[in-house]
C-alpha cells in the first residue's frame, strides 16, 4: 500500500471562466490514477490545497507530521514546484533513512486540467520510484529522481536539476 | 543513457479518418516526451511498427538481437500489450541477469492519440523504474513492475496481474 | 427549441480497450453540449447507434418518420459520413420545404472521444445553420452548409463539396 | 471569402509554465480551423493581442477601421469576453445594416490550449452565423446569436443572455 498525500500546486490548479484566473477546488489524483489504469494499491489524502509559494511553516510541519504518522513505508507528495525542495529539506530532517520509509515528491508544470500536462507523466515516474527505492526523501521531477539535498529548480528553464 | 526501443502496439496506433480504421504511421514516443518534460537522456530507435497480435517469431528475434547489441544498460520497450509476456520471456533468454542489462516493457491500453491514454503514465512509470532495478526483464504496466516470468495479462479485464 | 436526433457515425465511436476495436455506447451528445456551454434550447433522442454504412432502408424510414413526427421547426440529425447524402435524399422526398422544417445533418470525421476531433465544430456550426436557413434539408460539414442535392462527399480527401 | 480579425481574448490565452499566469503568444484560429476540418475560405488577421477588459477606446477605433476597409461582405471577430459587447456597439454605429456587412462577434469562456474549451464549438457557431444571417452587428456564443443591441452577458454565470 503506498500513501499519496495531496497538497495542491500547479498539479491541481483549475481555470475559472468567471474570472478567468486559476485557483483550486478538488484534487485531479483519483481521475488521474483512473486515466493511468493504475492498479497500485493506493491511498490519497488531502492535506491542503496551496499555492507552494504559499506553504507557510505551519503546513510544511503539518506535512512532516503526516508523514511521521502514517503507517505505509511508502509515501509520494504532489507538491507545486517552486518550494519542493524546502520541503523535501523538511521532511528529511523529521525522517532520516533509518525511519524506514521512502518519500517522494513529485509535482507538474503544466496543471492536469489544461490537456498537455506533464502531470500524468510525473505520477507515473513517483509511483514507480517510491516502490523501488531504499529509504530516503527524493523529487521526482522530469523522469528523473533526486535525492533531496542534490537537487535544485532551475527557475529560468522549469527543470530539475543537479547540484 | 537510457535506449527506447519502439515496436509499435495501441501506443501508436492512430485514427485514420478516411477509412475509419486504426493503423500506424510514426511513433508518439517523442512527443509523449515532450509532453512529460523528460530529461532523461535517451535514444529512441523504432524497430517495427506492429500489432504485437501479428508480432512474428523473426520479429521477435529482430528485438532481442538490438537489445544484445545495444551498449546501454537500460533499455526500455514500447510493445502491444496481447503478446509483451511472450516477448519478455524471449528476452529473458537472451538477456539473463548476467548480462548487466535491465529491460523494461511497456505499452498502453488505449491510443496515445485518443486524448485518454494510459501511455503517458506507463511511459513515465517505465523510464523509472528501468533506471532503479536490478539487471533483469521487466513488464512495466498499470503502475506495477512484474519480473517477466510472475505476470499475464487477464484478457477480461485488461490487467496485469501477478501469477 | 430545437430536436437533435442522434443515429451514430463516427461522432460517437469509441474505443474498446479489451479488444483494440471501435464500437458505440451512449451517445456524446450532452457532454458536447456541456463542453460548448451550449444555451440553445434542445431536446436530444437517440434513434439508432449504426456506422451509416450499415445503416438500412427501414433505419432511414425510421429517421424520417420521426422528424415528420417531430414537432419541433428546428432539427439536426448526427450521422455518419459515408451515407448522409443518401439519409438527406430520403429526408427531403418526404419533408419539402412546404413542410416548414429546417433539417440539418452533420457528423465528423474523428471521434469526439479521440480528442482532437472536427465533432464539436461541426456541432457548433450544425446548431448555428439550423437557425437561420429557411426549410429544407441541408448538410453542414467543414464549416460550410450544403442543400441536399448539391453535396457529395469526396472519399479521397474525406471532404464534403458542392457538385 | 470570410475575414476574421483576431482580438485575443480567454480564446488564445496560454499558461506560463515558468511564472504559472496566463498570458498571450499567437493565435491557435489556423490551428482551430485545421481541427475542424474547416473548408471555408477563410483570412486571418490578429489586429491585437489583448485581454478585453484591458481594450481601449483607441483599440477598438482600429477595429472599426479594419473592419471598415476591409473588401469581405463576412467578417467574424474574436474577441474577449467581458467588453464584447462594448466593441459590437461601436463597430454597430460605424457599420450600419447599409453597409452590407455581417459582423459576428465571438469568444471563449476557457483557452482554446486548455483542452476543455468551448472555443471550438463558437467558431464553428460564428463561422456559420456569419455566412447566413443579413448584414448587421451579432455576438455568437453559447450556440445562440445575438444583435449587438439586445444582449448582455452575465457576470454571475458567465452566460450571454437576450434584453
């Protein structure tokens, strides 16, 4: 069983034709895992719904909280983008390798509802991930994986990259 | 770097509109990378373009050879889902753990180019774990990975499943 | 208010994940609609579900006996490509202008399932001419309206053109 | 022939992937036009590229002068939303019924790029209205046509509706 915590970002942002700005209402991960035909036994949960430009201190504790509570030794976080590694840095420090657990952060670009979303391409790639690899906090960011303090968001290309 | 081998199967069938059949034309494969944002360093090469029902004994011999000559490590498969355990097990004795190589296989239920494709989650999941298990081959579908010789394909419901 | 009938076509052809084939279930009729955020008033039936090349001469007297029943001014019939020239004879040798009806068939070349399908264009603009034109039976395809027996469409480049 | 003058609007809105807003780059009319197998004879010309709620007096004294000179008796605008109306009113004191010019005004409530869009389904619906309806100013959107003087839209629902 691996446990999917949902707290927002570009992954779930939605248009709203009344205003023509994008904001959040439900999570896309149960439709997505339809569309992926996935039959990994999963678990998703929402714990917030926020902007990660957004995430206040309180939530990135809420997050680690989470994590340190659930009983799957299997953990993947959406998570916007922009402030992935600050709470990979997070969870990391709440839970060392020695805690048995794989975590990975994965993200989009693009939001789901928008057609030409790198969404589906990315939860694939963290679900396959978090099955295969030893305890630790990774991103899984453009089908590639990163352990949490080897990697950077290169904000001028949108890509994950290595430091 | 990561070798894609392209065979063809429901990945890149597309619509022709005249005829209002299904046929093959060019691969999806690197659109669906674009699509995904994937910088995972690959080289794509198409082998066939076929349903893997009218996959032959020499087409499947055509497949292991290029896996053998192949000076990657990982390689990854596009393959019709009806015969990818049959094609599996030829790799498989080809290719033994021995060989340093990991193979994964992967396809999709519905058309890349039918809007509601499985291929972009199992393309993701499949460059992902190919780059974290051990030498060995794989069949990479509905967000599983089955070693080749544990799994078939339930005809009724469309599923990979464990055997 | 305007009646749409719904006799099948490529409009509403699916694709089966078990078998790899095309076939039809419910119409997408009221999605369309929904996705067009159409305001028009309408009252949609289903007459048959049928690929128009297996359409039969007692399907079309059925089609005409309903929109002679219909008591609706304003009607629009989705059919397949290949016979709607001879479904818009049958209709315009039972329903002349005289009958004070304005008969508009359309269809599509893609699927609206795949996607990337014209369906939704031609819906729009099936809906649009079936306002404004006086009586008569008319084929709207391509963005362009064509009266019954002036139209044939070119297998070649899967065109509607006026003859 | 048909001119259609594009004026921006929700229609070509894109998302940034880098900055996660909407913003303007070209217009997707040539490629709406493809999808719908159009087969009208169609010239396309972007006056502007602008937000309608942002379109100034100076603005749409440029697209009355377009439209003015320009030599087709059909032209169809795309234009934003929220001020549409605004722009048929000028457009309708500078080109009267004499003037033997059918304008359509229409739009979208989501971006054409955002895979949901009703884009498809107006432009078909205008591109139909256009070709039909006497010289006069109109507004096509939700499947219905308007005169410039007898219709607002809802702010509340996003809907064009008749006064």
């Amino acid at each position: 069983m691996i446990r999917i915590f949902v707290t927002g970002g570009t992954f779930d942002k939605e248009y709203n034709e009344l205003t023509g700005t994008l904001f959040f209402k439900d999570t896309h991960l149960p439709e997505m895992l339809r569309l992926g035909r996935s039959r990994v036994e999963v678990s998703v949960r929402t714990l917030m719904m926020v902007d990660s430009l957004d995430m206040t201190d309180a939530d990135r504790g809420l997050i680690v909280e989470e994590c340190r509570k659930a009983t799957e030794a299997q953990i993947v976080i959406t998570h916007g983008t922009d402030t992935m590694v600050e709470t990979a840095r997070a969870l990391a420090a709440a839970l060392p390798p020695a805690s048995g657990k794989t975590l990975v952060l994965t993200g989009a670009m693009v939001p789901y509802a928008f057609g030409s979303s790198d969404g589906l391409f990315n939860l694939g790639s963290a679900l396959s991930f978090v099955q295969t690899l030893p305890p630790g906090v990774y991103l899984a960011m453009n089908g590639r994986c990163f352990t949490w303090d080897k990697v950077r968001k290169n904000r001028e290309t949108g890509v994950f990259e290595a430091i």
